[in-house]
C-alpha cells in the first residue's frame, strides 16, 4: 500500500519540518551545509539532525542556517535493544554539549569501530580483501556504519555494487553481520531527558504491536508517525495512538543520500509546525514541574 497522505495533519503546509535527516557525520551522505541548502530549496522551516551516536553535526547546520531563518532543531539518533528487537530512539531538543550524553556517543562510536574491526575479520575469512584502513577512508571523520564497510568493499572492487555488499555480506541475515552492543530503550530515554530533550521511538511500523506496548510503558514520548516506510494504515494507527494515550507524534524522511537512493522523500514527508509546538509546549510544562519539585 502506498502513502497517500504525507504531511501529519490538514494545517497550512507553511512551516513544514523534517525531523530525521542524516548528515555525513553518521551515515548520510552530504554535509550539514548542503542538507540545509536542501532544507531551503525544499521550502522547510524547520528541520533536525539526526545522527547516529553523533550530534557533531549540528552547530555547523545550526549556524548556516540562521543566515535562511531555518530552524534546526538538536537531535540525536540513538540505538537500544528490548526483547532481541533493535528500537531507534530520536532524541530532539538536546543540550548536545551535556556531559552524560557525550560520554554515551564516545562509547557509542568506539563499540561501532570494535563492530567494524570484527565484521572485517569475518569479511577477510570469507576471502575478501578490506582492511580498517579502508573503511576509515570512506568514513572519515563521522561515526562508523556498515554503510562505510559497502563502500570500502566496492572501491576495492570485492563486490558488483553497494547493494551486493548488503546482499551478500552486511546485512542483518548475512555471513558477515555483527550485532551491535546496544542499550535497554529505558536507559536510552533516560540519557536523552537528562540531556534535556524528549524522546520519540523511530519508524515504529517495524516493530510488533507487544513492544510498542513496552515501550509506552517504558516511558516513550511519542513516536514517528510519518516516515518512508510507514502505509497509509500505519500513518493513521500511529496518529491515533498518539493522539489516544497524549503521546507526541513526530515524522521526516529518515533522509541519507548518496547510494540509498532516497532523494525523492526529501522535502516529502513532513509534520507541521503546530506539531513542533505540542513538543515545545511538552518540554515546558516538564521543565516547570522539575523546577517545582
């Protein structure tokens, strides 16, 4: 089934966000200059960077776009695990300069590089020549993603095409996948409210009817209702969800670039600014009661 229906809800299209866009500082492709250069073309207000286990991204973003009036909001991607299931975690409006948050990233980031060195040594034992090396090169300075391992296998001609790495050795069933060492979701949203943000559970259509329960229970703010892979069906249950237990709906294009092929859902799949306000107001009304208590 395929969406119909993009934005959130019926208000003006004016003051449109793209809350989850990745940058070249995780496994996105293009800079955070060129994405809000797109953020600008594509006539949105209001966008968040939303890298995996970085946030390095967003003073560069946030300062160039000033010069357009757009907003960007502090985001983080952030991977947990429940029940064998890996859940994504958006965190927005984050002090990105809080101590307990960096100290997570860092961790974050060196477990991806331990991951990267053992998916290469599966990779080497099934006859493939690629070393770190290669991978820091195509990774530079930004976090290590499978991703980076396709490309470092693709320039040094082990594979046809990037797909064909996924394919046949990075994917989640396939000889050279490696798990990921991840934290309980709760930990996860703990680390993003401490950082002062909320957090929204990523693409919730991937996940079963039971842990969208667990995780509800376990203190989520909301979830992504609009997303790529999300149905039409899907985009309304979400929507109805959040709207039945007062829970913050949120949404973007889940943007990366490059070889993922998805610049056709840039600018696309939107929420509307009254939606930023419910978190905005959300955020307030926490503050104060902090504050109270």
């Amino acid at each position: 089934m395929k969406n119909s229906k993009k934005c959130l809800n019926n208000d003006t299209m004016s003051g449109k966000a793209d809350l989850h866009i990745h940058t070249n500082c995780s496994d996105g492709f293009f800079s955070p200059v060129q994405i809000v250069n797109k953020a600008l073309r594509h006539n949105l207000s209001i966008i968040s960077i939303t890298d995996h286990d970085s946030v390095s991204a967003v003073p560069e973003a946030t300062e160039y776009a000033q010069r357009f009036g757009i907003e960007v909001i502090p985001g983080v991607e952030i991977s947990s695990d429940i029940a064998d299931a890996e859940v994504h975690i958006l965190g927005y409006f984050i002090d990105i300069n809080d101590d307990e948050l960096n100290r997570y990233l860092k961790f974050s980031r060196d477990e991806r590089f331990h991951r990267a060195e053992r998916i290469i040594r599966k990779l080497n034992n099934l006859g493939l020549k690629i070393t770190i090396e290669d991978v820091l090169k195509c990774s530079g300075n930004s976090s290590i993603c499978r991703p980076h391992i396709a490309e470092a296998l693709l320039k040094n001609e082990q594979v046809s095409s990037y797909y064909d790495a996924f394919n046949k050795y990075l994917g989640n069933h396939a000889p050279a996948y490696e798990k990921k060492v991840h934290i309980s979701p709760g930990s996860a949203f703990k680390i993003i409210r401490d950082a002062g943000g909320i957090a929204i559970i990523a693409h919730p259509g991937n996940l079963s009817e039971n842990l969208i329960k667990d995780l509800m229970y376990a203190g989520a703010d909301g979830f992504e209702v609009i997303h790529p892979s999300h149905n039409d069906q899907q985009t309304k249950y979400y929507k109805w969800l959040c709207n039945a237990y007062f829970l913050l709906p949120s949404g973007g294009s889940d943007y990366h670039g490059g070889k993922k092929n998805d610049d056709n859902n840039f600018g696309k799949y939107t929420i509307t600014k009254s939606a930023i306000e419910n978190m905005r107001n959300q955020l307030s009304k926490k503050n104060k009661n902090s504050v109270a208590v």
